[in-house]
C-alpha cells in the first residue's frame, strides 16, 4: 500500500497532488483552436443541444456541489434554464422533464445507487441523458446517451478531491460547448474562457506548492469543535464542500452558508472563538459582490470570531479585516472554485491528520454508495 501512495502519507494527499493532472486529463483534446470540441458527445449532436430548453443536473455528495458550479456556468453562458438536484430527490419531486430536457448526471465511481435512480427516471420521462463520469465504463456512463469522461485517473481516497475539480472542469466545458452551439457566445468570448481553462493546471501547481501555512493552521486548529464556510455565487457550492470534507474527515461540525443568508440565521452562530472560512469573490470581475462580502466579514470580526479568507491575489480590500488570506491565483470568477477549494480540501486533510485520524477511512462512510 505504501508503494501504491507514491511516498504519500494518504491516497487523499496523493490524490490532492494530482489536481493538476487530473484538471488537464479533463481538458485535453477537448479544446481546439481554442474553442471546445466535444465531438465524443455523439448522440447529444449540435441540433439536438439546439433544442434542449432546460436543464437538470443530478449528483450526491461532492459532486452535487460541481453541479452547482454547473448551473452557473450554463446559465451564464448557454442561457437555458438549469436546475440542480440532489439525485435521491430528483424523483420525488416529480420534476417537469420532456425530451427537450437534458439531464447531466455527474458521479465520480458511476456506480451511486440515487444518482443511477435519477437518470433512470430521466429516461423514462424521454429526457436525453449525458454523464459526466469519471469510471470507463460505469453503471451511469453506460446508462446514459453520451459520457464526458473525466479521465482524473482513479480516486481511492473515499473523500472526494481531484474527482471534484475533474468534474467542475467538465461541466464547464460542457457549458462552453451547448453555448457555442446555440451561438449565445461569441468565439472571441469562448476564447477568453478556453484560455483560463489551459492555465488552471499550472496555476494549480503553484497554488499546491503554497500549502505550507495551511498545514501550520491545521494543527493549530486541531481541538476545534466547530467550523463555518461562508461563500457567494460559484463560492457558495465552495463553502459547502469545505464543510462537507471537514466533517467527512475529521469528525468536526461544519457549515457552509450562502454568505447572504448570514444576516437571515447564521449569525446569531457568531461568537468569540469562532473559526469562519470565507470564499471571497473576485474584486476585479464581482466588484458588488466582492464588497458585500467584505462587510460581512467585518461583521463577523466585530462579534469577536476569526476570519481566515480564501481570496484571489492582490485583494487588499479584506486584509485589515481577515485574520489571515489563503491565496488564490487570477482566473475567471465561474473558473475560481477550482482553485479556491484547493486550500479547503487541503485543510481538511491536514486537520484530520494533526487528530491522528485515518484520512482515507473515515468512519461510517463508502466511497461508493451502491444502495438507495
Ligand atoms: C459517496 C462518497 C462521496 C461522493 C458521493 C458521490 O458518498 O463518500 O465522496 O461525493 O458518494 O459519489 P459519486 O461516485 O457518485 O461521485
């Protein structure tokens, strides 16, 4: 098994260390002449995404959270309705699906019981199907109409890590592809996107290389009992996966909050002592945004608790008010949580290993759930 992790001290800091790799195994062949290409979509051709006029994305777990960043993405930029689901709901709610509905489901293993349900009831309702897949041939991608393989190599860790960035990589492309097919995007700004795509590996490396302080906060942090993950927009989905990994991994109770909804609740959780990640939004590309989570960090300083930022490079604004910035490198703001979880899902390694626990086991949990 040692030999298996590489000189890793866990499959999941194995698996972290691959994010890189796995964010370019996602995008490659997948661009070309810096537009996207997703010819392997066979079945899902351009007149049939042409008309699609509403989309469902369906996930457990982790990957719940890449749909979340999907629904912006598509929405932002293919200009179709798209809803989230978490797969085990899907059918219960009685969705409103036809065959212009396209139905995303995204699973790391391909083998999740709900998720396989949902797409199920997708296909019975005559919606047409895509996965988002990271197993060659999986239950799911076998299911479905077409698959985009994630191709982030095997995942072993049951916490979810580089599969995450794989499949927030993939539902981007995807947004990218159906927005240039139904042309409510020019090349031009296809391009800018494409370009920040092909730059998220290397940034991924450098970001990797500056987990040191993480690390340092981690043990510091090792008795906590409590932590809370404040975020925006595509930092919301962020702040419910820093959660959701700490509690996985290290037992804590963890949090994540859309950062509006504080003032509506989770404040009155705000006291001295109190540790809050905050997934802060580009100042350059999310000026208002930016500033409205400015002010509730200052809020949340001002009831005594302690601030660590996620926040991109040269943000100055939330440097007087932060007890301390983890940094993100420059990218575009639906780009950013595959970055920004980066320093969360480092955390959350590092604080259950300064406990003593088994990162890659955690109690009570599978790495695939094959039952509904
Ligand atoms: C399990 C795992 C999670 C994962 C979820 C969905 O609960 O413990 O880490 O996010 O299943 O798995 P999938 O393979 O469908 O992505």
């Amino acid at each position: 098994a040692a030999a298996e992790k590489g000189g890793w001290s866990s499959f999941m800091a194995k698996e972290v260390s691959e994010d890189p790799e796995a964010v370019a195994n996602t995008l490659r062949g997948r661009i070309v002449d810096g537009l996207p290409s997703l010819g392997e979509l066979g079945a899902l051709d351009d007149e049939t995404l042409r008309g699609i006029d509403r989309v469902q994305i369906v996930a457990c777990g982790t990957a719940a959270y890449s749909a979340m960043v999907g629904e912006y993405a598509i929405e932002t930029w293919a200009r179709i309705p798209v809803e989230v689901d978490l797969a085990h709901e899907y059918r219960y709610r009685d969705p409103i699906v036809d065959e212009r509905t396209l139905v995303i489901s995204i699973s790391q293993s391909g083998e999740t019981m709900d998720t396989k349900m949902a797409v199920q009831h997708a296909i019975e309702q005559g919606a047409r199907t895509l996965s988002i897949c990271n197993t060659q041939g999986s239950t799911i991608a076998r299911a479905s109409e077409a698959v985009l393989y994630t191709h982030a190599g095997p995942e072993v860790a049951v916490a979810s890590t580089k599969a995450f960035l794989a499949q927030v990589v993939g539902l981007l492309l995807t947004g990218l592809h159906i927005a240039r097919v139904r042309g409510t995007m020019t090349d031009e700004a296809i391009r800018e996107v494409t370009e920040a795509l092909e730059a998220l590996p290397d940034q991924l490396r450098t970001l990797l290389a500056e987990q040191g302080e993480i690390r340092e906060l981690a043990q510091w942090m090792s008795d906590t009992r409590s932590v809370l993950f404040l975020g925006r927009h595509v930092g919301y989905p962020v702040a419910l996966e820093g959660a959701l990994k700490l509690k996985e991994l290290s037992y804590i109770h963890a949090e994540g909050f859309a950062a509006g909804e504080l003032k509506h609740g989770p404040i009155a959780l705000i006291e001295p002592g109190q540790v809050v990640f905050v997934v802060v939004p580009s100042p350059r590309h999310q000026q208002g945004l930016h500033a409205k989570v400015v002010s509730n960090i200052q809020e949340i300083r001002a009831r005594g608790a302690r601030v660590i930022a996620v926040a991109e490079a040269g943000d100055a604004a939330v440097m007087p008010y932060a007890n301390q910035v983890l940094r993100i490198p420059l990218t575009l703001p639906l780009l950013e949580p595959v970055l920004s979880v980066v320093p969360l899902h480092v955390f959350a390694l590092e604080l259950a290993t300064a406990k003593g626990l088994d990162v890659d086991q955690p109690r009570n949990l599978a790495k695939s759930v094959t039952v509904e």
